[in-house]
C-alpha cells in the first residue's frame, strides 16, 4: 500500500534570508568608519607643535651632548661627546689611543682599566661627561719616553703575558695596586688585581711581575 504525502502534510516553504538593508550602516562598517576618522583627527593634532614637530626637532638636533675638558697622559682635551660616551669610547674613538682594550664593555673583566686622578677604574663604565677637570693615564702614557715602567719592565722579565689582550688593563690595574700599598703579600696582590681577567692563564707570573715592581725584587 502506497503512501502519498498529501499538500497539507509538507513543510512550509522556507523563505530566502532578506538582504541587509542598504540604508543602515553594518556594524563592521561603523566600527571601521570611526577608526579611520579617529586616527585621522589624532594624526591632525599631533601634528601641531607638541606633537611630531617636537619629535622631528629634537631628531634634528640628535641626542643630548656636552664638552668635557680633561687631561690625557699629559695632554689636555676639550671635546663635545655624546652625553652617553664612555671615557673608554672617548679614548678608543675620539683620541684614538687604542691600547685601552675593549673587552666584556661591562665592567667585569678589567681589560679596560686605567688611572683617572691616580684611582684605576673600568673606562668601560665611566660617563667622559662626569671627568671634567679629571687626569686620565691610559697604557700609552706610562711609559717615559723609550724608557719603559718599572712594571711593564717586570712583565717583559716575568713574560707575564701570552696573547696580551689584558695586558694593557693588567698593567694599569698592578700600577693601581701598587700605588694603593697592597702588595704585602702574593695573596694580597691577587685579592686587589682579582678584578682583571687573564683567559691565557698567566696569573702567576703576573702577580710575580707586580711583586717585583713593588718591592725592587
């Protein structure tokens, strides 16, 4: 026995979805309209001369920079730097004394070490701006004329050096020492020359090289 499915027992036809209306705006479309009005009214104001015009004039005028007068190994210097330079960059690249070695430029290996008013110090985290007045001795200065420090005599004697990288620091660093009376001991010259760092390994010979210099050995 067939069945037949009568009119009245048929779903309803569904009706095709009406198309948005045309005359109000989506939501999406609304929502981009305003970004694009509001960054164009942003951009307007910034503009004015509290906004990109101060940006592009201090770009024009590039970083902060001041002049600093200082002594170096005898000689005096006026420069304008970088407010930023480190007195090891100033050295290296202003001066052009490159015997300051650039090594871990943290302050950690001691490769960088020279005399500012007789003190050593890291040249790597030293503000030039902050040396006004100030006397810097780099490894270049040392020396008399031909005639060689005591202590870079004593580490030519003591061959206290192999690839010498850290020599220049080392060496700043043991005039340091020496100058500050630590040198009562072996154990004492390592204690205050712990700073500097010898990736050759020539600490002994090192430490001999300070201990002749200190006590004419």
């Amino acid at each position: 026995m067939s069945t037949e499915v009568t009119d009245s027992a048929a779903p309803p036809p569904t009706a095709p979805p009406s198309e948005p209306s045309t005359s109000e705006p989506s939501r999406r479309t609304f929502v981009a309209t305003t970004a694009v009005v509001g960054g164009a009214v942003m951009a307007g104001g910034l503009a004015g001369p509290l906004g990109l015009g101060a940006e592009e004039a201090v770009a024009a005028d590039g970083p902060p920079s001041g002049r600093v007068s200082l002594t170096v190994n005898g000689k005096r210097h006026t420069l304008t730097v970088d407010n930023r330079t480190s007195l090891l960059d100033l050295l290296r690249e202003h001066l052009e004394l490159t015997g300051s070695k650039k090594g871990c430029n943290a302050g950690a290996c001691g490769a960088c070490t020279v005399l500012v008013d007789g003190r050593r110090v890291n040249s790597c985290l030293t503000l030039a701006i902050r040396l006004e007045g100030a006397e810097v001795t780099t490894i270049e200065g040392l020396a008399d004329g031909d005639e060689l420090h005591p202590l870079q005599r004593a580490f030519v004697e003591q061959d206290a050096f192999q690839c010498g990288y850290c020599t220049p620091g080392q060496i700043m660093s043991g005039v340091g020492c020496i100058q500050e009376g630590h040198t009562g001991s072996k154990d004492e010259i390592r204690e205050f020359m712990s700073g500097n760092i010898c990736r050759c390994g020539c600490y002994v010979k090192i430490v001999r090289a300070v201990e002749q210099t200190a006590h004419g050995k």
